[in-house]
C-alpha cells in the first residue's frame, strides 16, 4: 500500500491515513532512517545525562568551567545537526525527492523559523523591560503584566504554526521555491489553519499519553540517579552500582530512539494535511476555471 497524499482528507483520515503506512512500511522505514534516529537518540540521552545531579562531573566542571561550556554547546550543536538530518530523511521516505536537496531546504527553513522567534522574543523582552522600567513599580502587576506576555506569546506561536507548517511542506515539496510564493504559501496555510492544528494538536497529545507510559522504565532510573547523586553531594555514599550510568545512557536512548518514529508518524500525518490542502486548492481552482 502507498500513502495516499493528494487526496481530500479530513485531520482524523489523515492521521490514520499516517499511522496505516507507518505500520505497513515500518522496516523500510527503519531501514532508511535508523543511523540518524540512533545518533540523535545517543546524543539527547548524553545531554540529559549530562543535566542530572552528578558529583563527580559537578567537580570537573566547577574546575573546568570553559571546557565544559564548549562541550555542551558542541553537543547541542550535534543534536541540532542530527534532527536536521532526522527530519530530512523523515520527509524523503514521503516524497521521494533528492536527499542534500531536501537537507539544504530543511537547513532554511529552519534559520527562517529561527530568525522569526528571535525577532519576536527580541520585541516581547524589549516591550517587558520597558513597560517593567517605566509604567509598572508594583512586583503584583508586573507578574500579572507578564502572564499576559507569555499567555499572547503562546496565541502567537499557535496562531503562526499551522501557516508556517504548511509552508515547510510546500517548500520541500515543490522543485523550484522562490522567495515571492511566501506569502501566497503562507496565506493559504492560514486559510487551512483548522487541518493542521488539529493533526498536530491531537498528534502530540497521543505521542505524550504513549511516551509517559514507554518512559516509564527511564523515569525511574533518573529518579533513582537523582535520588543517589544529591546523596552524594551531601556525603552519602552511592546507592546504585558501577553500571548503573551506561544503563541510563541506553535506557534513554532506546526510548528516544522509539520517540523519533512517533515524531516520524506525526510528519507523515502533517504531510497528509498538506496533500489535502493541495487537492482542495486544486478543487477550486478547477471551479473557477469552469
């Protein structure tokens, strides 16, 4: 079975419409992506890790302060890279397009996405230091005065995601983009702004409810190296063995590891949304020809 993308769907068709060619495709598709799912998996679980409590790691660092700043920044600069690439093969499964064509577009879009929120979270700090500096005194409407920032920054981002998701489709799906078919793009996004909230609001609600029962094996292995760690930085000994860390590591990586097919899942369901959105454009286009 082949996934049926450009067909008029409605957001439940085309999740379940995802989750049927997941699940029939589910070996070529690990096949496909395994090492790039794996090395972003490793390099997450190394991260957490590295933000838990540990003594031993909290006295280096305290002694090697710029070493350790280069090698968390190393490491986020990797697990940037491995998403990137994650999601480039994720989108190539689908659309069958030239692998370091789709990489060059998802690397983009991405400095678009992230010139936009920087942009924007530049003006809400410069607005909140500025009313903060010369409006508000009093610290009660000032937490008031902010919750209202962060509540409008969130509308924002929910308002302007649908759009900008479409848009990223659109983009890696066409074989020539040019700057001037943003705004058309985006227009029509905002226009279909109902299709795609919905497959990516009850997408990531049904990965959360299956994730916080698959995570529960590493929970409590991070609540128990919680629980030991801040024992030992209050002179305890250690309550877990030798081996406990590089079970951690896998533990955490094997669960990261199945949290990127889910995302896999959700790209396929979005990508569905998009092919809807193309064929009813394409509907009304045809009627207006008529």
């Amino acid at each position: 079975m082949e996934i049926k993308i450009f067909e008029n769907h409605g957001f439940a068709s085309c999740m379940h419409e995802a989750y049927t060619y997941v699940s029939s495709h589910l070996l070529k598709i690990i096949a496909n992506t395994w090492i790039h799912a794996l090395i972003l998996s490793a390099f997450t679980s190394c991260m957490v890790i590295l933000q838990l409590p540990n003594k031993q790691l909290i006295d280096w660092a305290n002694t090697n302060l710029w070493t350790t700043v280069a090698i968390l920044g190393s490491l986020a600069v990797c697990i940037l890279v491995a998403n990137l690439l994650f999601t480039t093969s994720s989108i190539v499964m689908i659309n069958k397009h030239s692998y370091w064509k789709q990489f060059h577009r998802v690397c983009i879009y991405f400095l678009l996405a992230l010139v936009i929120y920087i942009i924007f979270a530049a003006l809400f700090i410069f607005i909140d230091k500025e009313i903060t500096l010369h409006l508000i005194k009093d610290t009660k409407l000032y937490i008031i005065f902010t919750a209202i920032l962060i509540i409008l920054g969130i509308a924002l981002f929910c308002f302007f995601m649908p759009p900008f998701t479409y848009i990223f489709y659109k983009y890696n799906d066409r074989k020539d983009s040019h700057p001037k078919n943003f705004f058309n793009d985006f227009k029509i996004g905002l226009h279909h702004w109902g299709i795609n909230i919905a497959v990516i609001f009850l997408g990531e609600l049904i990965i959360a409810i299956a994730m916080t029962i698959i995570t529960i094996p590493a929970d409590i292995l991070v609540f128990a190296q919680i629980s030991s760690q801040l024992g030992a930085l209050d002179g305890d000994p250690l309550g877990v063995p030798e081996y406990f860390t590089p079970l951690l590591f896998i533990t955490l990586t094997a669960v990261i590891f199945i949290y990127c097919y889910f995302q896999f899942w959700l790209i396929t369901a979005l990508y569905c949304a998009y092919g809807s959105i193309e064929a009813q454009e394409k509907e009304k286009s045809t009627h207006k020809i008529q």
